[in-house]
C-alpha cells in the first residue's frame, strides 16, 4: 500500500493511475488522514451483439397465448378413447 499527499497526487496523477492499474493499491491523503483511494474499475461486459438479437428474436416471436385452451384440453382428456 502506498499513500501520497493530495499534493503529490495532483503533481503526479498519471503515475498514480499507473501503479493502480498496476495493481498496487494507492491512498491518497489530506493531513496525513487517507480520503481517497485509487484502483481500477472492473472491465465492462461485452455482448455478442448477434447472438443477444437471435435471443431477443425468439422471445418476440414466441406465441403470445397456450397453444391449447383449458375447454380443448378437457374436451381431449375425456373424449380420449384409451380411457
């Protein structure tokens, strides 16, 4: 861990960035008290841009109601001749 003064911070910001994507944890203070802390941001998540439209095309296009209603389903259970 490394800490620098606001003052070595604003002298110096690019370095800093660099040891935190580096890995390097680094604080900077105000009076000797630590009010910020610089580290690097998660990697945003790609999406395969096609792939998530084939996704969305098939939830778009899916029927909007049961293929069946409840009558036809009650209709076939007991006019089924194996029964």
């Amino acid at each position: 861990m490394s800490s620098y003064s606001v003052a070595e911070a604003k002298s110096g910001l690019p370095a800093l960035i660099n040891r935190a994507l580096s890995g390097e944890e680094v604080i900077i203070t105000r009076h000797g008290k630590p009010v910020a802390e610089l580290r690097p941001t998660p990697s945003p998540v790609t999406v395969d841009a096609p792939a998530f439209y084939a996704w969305l095309r098939t939830r778009r296009l899916r029927p909007k109601g049961p293929p069946i209603t409840s009558v036809e389903l009650l209709d076939q259970i007991y006019d089924d001749p194996e029964t």
